[in-house]
C-alpha cells in the first residue's frame, strides 16, 4: 500500500511558516497552542488560494473544511485570550506552501496544511489546563478527519486514508 | 476481501487494575482498626494515570474485537476495516509499552480478548440478518450497511472517550497517546462514514456531522 504521505507530499519537504517560527518564540506552556492559531490563520488563507485549481467536488469539500477552520481559529483565539495571552494575529499574507499548478498540488498544500496542524495541536495536548488540551485534542482529531476527507475525495480510495497516529503521518 | 479474525490478544492489565486497587485502597482506613505503620506498609507506586491507561486498553481490546466479530463489511469498505484493525493492533502495543514504562514493576499476564459480544458495539437499530442473509451466509448488502453503521459508531464513541480522558491524565507522555489514539478513531469514523456513503447511501455531506466532537 502506498502512504498517504508519499502519495500527497512525494519528496516535499515540510516548511516552518513564519508564523510558526514567530510564536515558537513564546513561552513553552502555551506554545503548541499559539502555533496552532498561526496555522490556523494560514489554513484560512489557503483554501481560497487554492480554490481555483480544485474540481468541483473537492471544492465542495474543501469549503466545509475551511468553514471548520475558521471557527477552530476562533476558538483558539478566544481560548488563548481566556488563559490571558495576546493570541498571534494573521500575517497580511502567506505563500502557499506547494506551488499550485493542478488540483493534485491544490489538494496536496491542503493536507499540508492538515498535517502541519496535526502536529501543532499533537504538541499542544501537553498544555494545562485541561480544558485547553481538551481543545487541543478535539482540534487535532478534527484535522485527522480532513486529511482523511481530503485524501478520499482526491485519492477515490480509502486505502491508505487514516494513521494510527496521525500527527505522525504514516 | 477482509476475513474476519479471531486474534487472542494478549494480555490484560491485570496486575495494573489490581494495584490501582491497591493504590485506592492504601489511602483508606476502616477507622477502628490498626493504623499501619507507614516504615513497613507496602508502597504500591501507582502512576497517577494508571486508570486512564487500563481504561484506553480496553477500549481497544474491544475495538479489536468489534471488527473481529464484524467479519466482513463488504466490497468497499474492506479496505478501512482492515487498516483501521491493524491501527488498533498498534494502539493496543503502544498503550501497553507506555503502561510498562510508567510503571515497571508491572508485567502483563496472558489472557483472551473480551468475551462475548463485543462490548464496543453500541445496540443499533433491530438486525435484519435473519431475513437478509441467504442460505450461503454471505453477506448482504443490509448487513453491510449495517455493520458498518455499528463499526462507525464504536470508534467515535472510542474516539470521544479518548478526548475526554485527554483532560484528566496527568502524564505528557499518555496525553498525547491518548489524543492521537482518538485522533485516529476519529478518522477511521470518517472513512467508514465516507465509504458508506459511497458505496451505499450518497448524497449525504462530504464531512461526517459532528465528527471529532
């Protein structure tokens, strides 16, 4: 069987987006959490971005998924706020992180994106309270289910569609 | 084709379940009798998240079983069904390695999967087997849905569980086995969602409702 990472990503590697780096630089507690919300600012801004290269079906799909984004990316923010930190704000812009020729590159930037938050809200399951790594926790299930969607709808096979552990990839 | 099997998996937390017992006990006194005399009393070390990690056991003890007992769900969705068994099958090695590192005094002994019925089958709707399965014993495309219908079921109620317990361990290290345990429930709910669909109902959203909570 053929990885889901191999299919999608091949030999890309994985970039750190700046709005990573910049909130790599505040205090661990909270860290995982502030690079989620960078993440989720930038997934916002892809699926527009990508948008025109997608068909009409994985568009369908692809809209759902960024109507969850956007409201993760509230509930991130208004969390980070509650635990009294500044959440980090959208960059005025993002490069699309696989250049976006076809609907395969569209998809495969889109579950980049889905992995990348994987391992950001993976890493934020280790912030108190527990009621933020509850958050951390739902979040990241929830972008297991969109690389799962995403592959299926692209892929036309369930094979290969989910991990055991899903912020590791396969 | 997925067959079904019946693996043995072994052990259970016996030993564990025993000294989170041990752990509960050791804190309570009847009142009237002797106090025991903390110099010589056993010091059963009990992690903190032991419970938490037996509990996240069993849960894919009977996973495991569920698909065993599933069998086949037919054309279409074989390939789910057999990737996410295998994925239980990695669960279950991952939470008893992290279980032997949090507390190694412990060893696991032998013992058969659950048994019965799996118990991580929620009761669906009334099963039209008796009437849908021809004489051969194939299934039909009703036990499918249904099948599939039930496996779906068990692995969001797995995965929601594993959310929850998220909050309540302790340990760093079982936080994030516990979240990426459910994380992976949660997709395979999504994939049995999306192929039935495909294969059976269509014209339903191209996100399961309510997935991952």
């Amino acid at each position: 069987m053929i990885s889901r990472r191999t299919v999608l990503l091949g030999p890309i590697a994985f970039g750190v987006a700046p709005a990573v780096a910049r909130a790599a630089a505040q205090p661990t507690q909270l860290r995982g959490l502030e690079a989620a919300l960078a993440l989720e600012h930038e997934a916002v801004h892809a699926v527009p971005s990508v948008g025109a290269r997608l068909d009409d079906a994985t568009k369908e799909l692809a809209r759902e998924i960024d109507a969850h984004h956007r409201v993760q990316r509230d509930r991130v923010s208004d969390a980070l706020r509650a635990a009294g930190r500044t959440p980090p704000a959208a960059l005025p812009s993002y490069a699309v992180r696989v250049p976006v020729v076809d609907r395969d590159t569209a998809v495969s930037a889109l579950v980049l994106l889905e992995e990348s938050l994987m391992r950001a809200y993976a890493e934020a399951v280790e912030t108190e309270p527990a009621s933020l790594r509850r958050l951390a926790a739902e979040l990241l299930a929830r972008c297991g289910t969109h690389a799962t969607s995403l592959h299926i709808a692209w892929r036309r096979t369930l094979a290969g569609s989910t991990d055991a552990f899903p912020s590791r990839g396969h | 084709m997925w067959h079904s099997r019946r693996v043995v998996t072994t052990a259970v937390p016996a030993l564990l379940l025993a000294a989170v017992g041990v752990g509960v006990l050791a804190g309570c006194t009847d009142g009237d009798g002797p106090t025991p005399d903390p110099s010589t009393a056993p010091s059963p070390q009990v992690h903190p998240d032991a419970g938490a990690i037996a509990t996240a056991r069993e849960r894919e003890l009977a996973l495991l079983s569920a698909y065993d007992d599933a069998g086949t769900t037919g054309p279409g969705l074989a390939d789910v069904a057999d990737e996410a068994r295998a994925h239980h099958e990695l669960h279950l090695r991952a939470i008893e390695a992290v279980a032997a590192r949090l507390t190694p005094a412990l060893t696991f002994s032998p013992a058969a999967a659950p048994s019965g019925p799996s118990s991580a089958l929620p009761s669906g709707p009334p099963s039209t087997t008796a009437t849908a399965t021809p004489a051969t014993g194939a299934p039909t495309r009703t036990d499918a849905v249904a099948l599939a219908r039930r496996l779906l079921a068990a692995e969001r109620t797995a995965a929601d569980a594993g959310l929850l317990a998220v909050g309540d361990v302790e340990s760093a290290q079982v936080r994030r086995l516990l979240a990426e345990v459910a994380a992976s429930e949660a997709q395979h709910a999504t994939a049995l969602y999306l192929g039935l669909r495909e294969a059976f109902i269509r014209r339903a959203p191209a996100t399961p409702p309510g997935a991952a909570g």
